[in-house]
C-alpha cells in the first residue's frame, strides 16, 4: 500500500490532470487531441485500440464472474466445495494430513516436497501476490489438530486439507490442487493440459454472448433515450455498486480472518525482489485504477469545458485530488479484502516445485470462492460478492467501449450518420475475439493479454502522450496553462521540473515492466501472441503518419473546366 501510494502521487495523479488538462484545453477527445501534432496523430488510435482489448478483457472477465453467480443462485452445493474430473463428474475431495513448514525464498514462489521416510507429506510454501510469507500460503480448507508422535512422543502441527486428483502438465496452471480453483480451471475456464485454442466452452460462451448483448442494450437504450450517445452519461450507482461489494468482501474476509492473528507472525520480511516488484505492480496498478491510456479522461476534461474556451480551468485540480483520494481509498479496500482472503486459507499446495506467481491475477477469483463459501449465508455473500464483481467488470467495459465509440467517430465523423452500424459491428467485433478466451487454453491468453497490455501498453501510450506534448508539440500555450492549473495547489518553483521527471518515471515503469514480463509464469506461446494487440497500438502512430505524409504531399486533383 505505501507503493501503491507513492506511485499515485508520483505518477498516476499527475497524468490523470495532465490527461484531462489535455482534454479541456484541446476541447477534443483522443481522435482529435494529438491532430496538432501530424507525425503523432496516431495516438488517439493507439489510445482506441488499447481502450477495446481492456474492454474485451474486462467483458471476458465478467463473463466468469456471471457463471459463478449463476452456480451460487442454482447449485442447492456450492462448487467450489468439492472437486470434479476433465468429464465434469463431480466426487468428493481428498482429504490428506500435511505438515506445513515455510521455505524462506521469494513472495512469488511455491514449492512441495515428500518427507521421506514417512507416510506423511510436507508441503513448502510460502508464495503470495500480497506481499505476505508465513500468513499467505493460499486457500486450502485445512482442519488444524495435534497429533501424538509415537517414536518421539512429540507433538506435531497438521493440517486435514481437502485435494482434488487432477493434475496439469507443466508449469500452468501454477495452483490447481483445491476444490476452490479445481471448479475454477476445470469447469469454469475449461483449461486442458493440451492449452489449445480450438475447442470452445460453450457455457462460458453463452455468458460471453450474454454479457456482450447486455453491454450493447445499454448503448442501445441510452441512444433511445437522448437521442445519441454520450459519453459521460454513467448513472451514479454504477460507481456505488463497486463500494458495496468491496466493503461486503472487506467484512467477510474480516469475519473469517478474526482467528487467525497467529498467522501474521513473520508475515511481513521485504527483500530487494520484493521491493522491485512491488514498486513496478503498484506503479501498474496506479495507472490502471486512474485509467490511464484509455482515453476516458482526456473526454473527461473535454466534457468539462462547457464554455469551450480552451483554456484549462484551474479549480479542477482539487477535484482530481479528491478522485484520487477516493480512488485509492477503494483500492485499499480492495487489495484488504484480498489479502485477509489469502489469510484465512493459507496453504496450497503444488507438484511442480518452484513456481513463479508475478503476472497472474485471475487466481484471486478461486480464492475469493473460497473466501465466501463459510458460514450460514454462503450463498448469499457468494451471490452479492460475484455479482458486484460482474457488474464492476461490466462497467469498466462499458466506459472503454463509449471511449473506442467516441474516438472513432472523431477519426471519421461521417460515421455518426451511420452510429448503430458502428456500434454493432464493434460490439460483435468485440465478442467474437472474446470467443478466444472460452477454449481450452484461454484462461492463459486472457492473462497473457491482460499482463502485456497492463504492464506495457499503458505506460508506452502514457509516454508517447507526455513526448508529444511536453517534448514535441512544445507550445507555450498549453504548458503555460497547465503550470497555472497546477499552480493553485502545487509549489510553482517545482512545477516545471515535475512535468520533466514525469515522462522519466514513465519510462521507468515501461522498463521494469518489460523485464518482469521476461519472466512471466504464462506459457510462452500465448505471451507471443498477446503481444499482438501491443503490436497494433505500436504500429498506430507510424502508419497514421504515413497516411498523414501521403495525404499532405500527394498532387491535388485538377478541377474539370
């Protein structure tokens, strides 16, 4: 959290006003903001293809939110309690006694061994994504008991932790052992040791389709009743629904997490990985929660410009100050939950040694089930706490599409005659290649996908922004007015440096993230082919240019006489 602080005062926060500072000065969105700068009018459709992949991924994810809540709605038994093979015939898990000892090497790293000698397994473990050792070892349902020795007459710490037999070949999935992520990777996602692209999950298809559909009534209904779409008409509870569900996590992760203070002994010890890590995932995680990139913002600030002056109205720092605070606040509230969730099942087991846990994110959504499934009301609390992150998604996907809608238009404004047109095709465009992560490998390009664009999409179109008007453009005009509409709230001797070490962080941030994703734990070939929509929002700016170069130096026609 002190990372994730620091990097929002850093470097999230100042871009987020220099986005909408942007936004209100050019009176433009992303299609039209960058035209000032020719060679770098690309921009704003790198900006749109980054907003389409987030909205594909976000919308995919809701997908899988939507299928836990139709299993807690229909199922008289939780699935997640209990295990079921490859043919989705279910049995009940195993339930073996293990030793837990902690191995003292990296946060990111599990490892499991057999005590020879004895009938006994000892699992090693001490992986997490939250920072934590000892108290993190991840969601396994364990019944702790002593046990008499009968050579040593001593007594030993066991643990009684349900396992499913299913196993996975290589070093993905990296959990898989509890009933909680066995429903998860074998019914939910499909995912097959093949890892296959081919082979289609039809009830998360049928999600997909449902989702997508849902997302295209809403555009549909908003065009019904204003007449046309805009953009910043988001009802206020769609902001509230994410706070609810967070606190509801918050409460039950706390609920169940009272027993447990033991477990915090020697949970925190920070090394030089940790720290490097940590640092990269919350300057990541910075950028993504105040959308960055994405282009929301940059109509943010255009859609704050009512008198069009184009000049940047200085008493909206205090309200980007406030966004901020509240923003983050959420984000703590959020990353609490995770992390007492983590707490309260702390051992997981796995086959494949050491294994690395840097880029994966979709594992919390096992653990979260987990999390949920105890007490009277587990149905309930499941229900609530999935579908909040369903319509959360669903939101986040909502805005991107109305974004990638906007841009477009902006680029080719003839193609507002034709808006349905545009908005079908892109919203069927949008689930077809969703379609991808509901094969039997597409739970791992999803991650690939969502690792690539996150940790390096956004910082890089965050750069090519900041070079082209700090650096490029270079008009006294705008950084004049951004330094008075910083000026109010910001020491004025340090404002012009601030906009020269910015980009500096940035670049930073797109380094560091790329050497992590070196070493990502996804398969290879589906980090290769996620790097295929980075491809697209890298090639934007080049091809716009040419296109640009062409259109400026190609001979006008003559006029017939």
């Amino acid at each position: 959290m002190m990372f994730l602080i620091l990097a929002v005062i850093a470097l999230a926060n100042p871009l987020r006003h220099f986005e909408v500072y942007l936004g209100q000065w050019s009176i433009s969105g992303p299609g039209r903001a960058f035209r000032i700068i020719p060679m770098l009018d690309g921009i704003g459709l790198a900006i749109c293809i980054n907003a389409i992949v987030r909205a594909i991924t976000s919308g995919t994810v809701a997908a899988i939110a939507a299928m836990y809540v139709i299993h807690s709605v229909s199922d008289a038994r939780l699935p997640f309690t209990y295990c079921r093979d490859f043919e989705l015939k279910a049995y009940e898990p195993l339930w073996k006694e293990l030793s837990a000892t902690m191995l003292q090497k990296t946060r990111f790293s599990l490892e499991t061994g057999v005590l020879e000698g004895s009938g006994e397994q000892r699992f090693s473990s001490i992986g997490t994504t939250v920072g934590l050792y000892d108290g993190a070892w991840r969601n396994l349902s364990y019944i702790r008991y002593n046990l008499q020795d009968e050579t040593n007459v001593s007594k030993k710490k066991l643990r009684k932790i349900a396992v499913c037999e299913e196993l996975y070949r290589g070093d993905y999935p990296p959990l898989y052992s509890t009933p909680a992520y066995n429903f998860f990777y074998v019914e939910v996602v499909h995912l097959r040791s093949d890892l296959s692209l081919g082979q289609f999950n039809m009830t998360l298809v049928a999600c997909l389709i449902l989702t997508w559909l849902m997302l295209w009534g809403f555009l549909v209904i908003e065009r019904i009743l204003h007449g046309r779409l805009i953009w910043n008409n988001i009802k206020s509870w769609f902001v509230v629904v994410p706070w609810i569900w967070v606190v509801l996590l918050v409460a039950v992760a706390a609920s169940n997490f009272a027993s447990l203070h033991k477990a915090l002994r020697k949970a925190f010890k920070i090394g030089a990985k940790e720290i490097i890590a940590g640092l990269a995932d919350a300057l990541e995680v910075a950028l993504y929660i105040h959308s960055a990139s994405v282009g929301t913002e940059i109509l943010h600030g255009k859609g704050l410009n009512h008198f069009a002056s184009g000049h940047i109205d200085p008493h909206l720092h205090s309200e980007n100050v406030w966004h901020s605070g509240l923003v983050l606040l959420l984000t703590a509230l959020h990353s609490g939950g995770a992390a007492m969730c983590a707490l309260v099942d702390y051992i997981q087991p796995s086959s494949q040694g050491l294994i690395n846990m840097r880029e994966s994110v979709l594992w919390i959504i096992p653990m979260y089930s987990k999390c949920t499934s105890t007490g009277n009301y587990s149905h309930l609390v499941t229900t609530l706490i999935f579908g909040g992150l369903m319509f959360s998604y669903m939101t986040v996907a909502f805005a991107l599409l109305k974004t990638a809608i906007h841009t477009i238009f902006e680029y080719r404004v003839k193609l507002v005659f034709v808006e349905q047109i545009v908005v079908g095709g892109l919203i069927l465009t949008c689930m077809m290649l969703s379609f991808l992560f509901a094969t039997n490998g597409g739970v791992a390009l999803l991650e690939s996908v969502d690792a690539v664009m996150s940790g390096s999409a956004m910082p890089f179109v965050c750069l090519l922004e900041l070079v082209g008007m700090l650096y490029v453009y270079r008009s006294h005009d705008f950084i004049s007015d951004l330094n008075l509409a910083t000026e109010e709230n910001t020491c004025s001797t340090r404002i012009s440096m601030q906009w020269q070490i910015i980009p500096i962080i940035t670049l930073a941030t797109l380094i560091i993230k790329i050497a992590l994703l070196l070493d990502a734990e996804m398969p290879a070939t589906f980090m290769y082919l996620a790097i295929t929509p980075l491809v697209g929002v890298a090639m934007a700016v080049p091809l716009r240019a040419c296109h640009n170069a062409y259109v400026f130096l190609r001979p006008t026609p003559r006029r017939g006489t």
